[in-house]
C-alpha cells in the first residue's frame, strides 16, 4: 500500500482542519458520539479512495491461453465453448493448429483466472499456458511482494522495480496453468500460504 502513504497524510490533515475550523466553538454541545461517527465517516471516505486509486492502476483486455490434451477440431470446439460461458469472457477465437485462444474480456468485469482453467479442465483438457494483457498506468513492481490489481493479488517473479506503462503481457506460472514440465521451472519460487485466505497468482513478465 506504499502508493497510498499521501491518503494517511489526508487523514491527519482532516484531522488537524476538524480542530482549527469554526466547528470547535461548537465542541461542547456535540456528544461525543457523534464526533467519533464523524471521523470514522472522514476516514471511510479517505480509505475509499485510495483502493480506487490502486484498482486504477491496471485494465486487463485478454489473454492468450494454450490448451495441451487437444486431438481434434471438436476439442478445440469444446474447450472454446466453455471459455465462451465464463462470466467475464466476451469473445473467444482459436488457432486450431496452435491450440491459442484468444480470449477478448468484458470492459469493467471482474476477473478470476482460476475460472478459464476450470472451464478448460471441466472440458477434459488442461491450460499449457496462459498469457494476460492489461492497459498499465504507472505500476511500479516489487520482486516477490504481493501487488493487488483490480480484484486480484499478484506476485511477480521477476522485473523487480520494473514501472508499468501502456500495454504489457505477463505469464501466469503457477501450477495448472503450466505444463507439469514448465511449472518445475517456477515451482521453487512460489511460496504456498505466503499470505493466507488470498489466491495469489504467481506471475513472470
């Protein structure tokens, strides 16, 4: 939350104009009930806003998602039918040689990429790989600390204070969203239960 450091300095200026304003000549008759609803209010505004600034942060538009098991035109069209019916999925389109699917989000949707693995594997396939493409507005990156963008957490692997701008592509590398192969690669980077009750995607740009 080092982006939010100036949201606490906010929360003290408030503080210091609630004291110096002409409402202090009215102190003694507000209970003390209604000034503590009245900070708690302030703060709640301030805490607000610094999420949103967080969540701006980022886009995501798509992803590149390669399916591994695929033996005919029919798997691939049944494996582009379950990306088709995740919730925040606009619009797939497939190479059928390469096994790519291109996959097109809906503007504003909240994503969970969990979602297309379980559509591809509820298909009877499994993701080889899976690349996502975000719109990036001043992301400064931190090697091995949990960044939330959007409604999801991520820890990149590398590009340690690396700034985010425009359009850029990160891998995910966390297990089945890699080949039992590649993942063996990542798998001693990633730390399981480094940050408890929240799905972390482990991810390389």
């Amino acid at each position: 939350m080092a982006n939010c450091d100036w949201t606490f300095s906010l929360a003290i200026l408030a503080y210091d104009r609630t004291l110096t304003n002409p409402l202090q000549h009215f102190l003694p008759f507000l209970t003390q009930k209604k000034l503590i609803l009245m900070m708690v209010k302030r703060l709640f505004t301030l805490i607000s806003l610094c999420w949103f600034v967080v969540g701006a942060k980022a886009q995501f538009t798509s992803a590149s998602l390669e399916a591994s098991g695929v033996t005919c035109s029919l798997c691939s069209k049944a494996i582009q039918k379950a990306l088709e019916k995740v919730p925040f999925v606009q619009q797939v389109t497939v190479d059928v040689k390469t096994q790519v699917y291109n996959v097109i989000f809906k503007k504003n949707a909240a994503l969970h990429f969990d979602d297309m693995q379980k559509a591809v594997e509820d298909a009877g396939f499994s993701v080889a790989s899976l690349k996502v493409t975000g719109n990036f507005n001043s992301l400064r990156l931190t090697k091995a600390e949990n960044i939330q963008i959007g409604d999801q957490t991520f820890n990149f692997l590398n590009g340690d204070g690396q700034v985010l701008d425009g359009e850029k592509t990160f891998t995910l590398v966390d297990k089945n969203f890699l080949t039992p192969k590649a993942f063996k690669k990542y798998s001693a980077s990633i730390r399981p239960g480094a940050a408890p009750n929240t799905r972390v995607y482990h991810v390389i740009i």
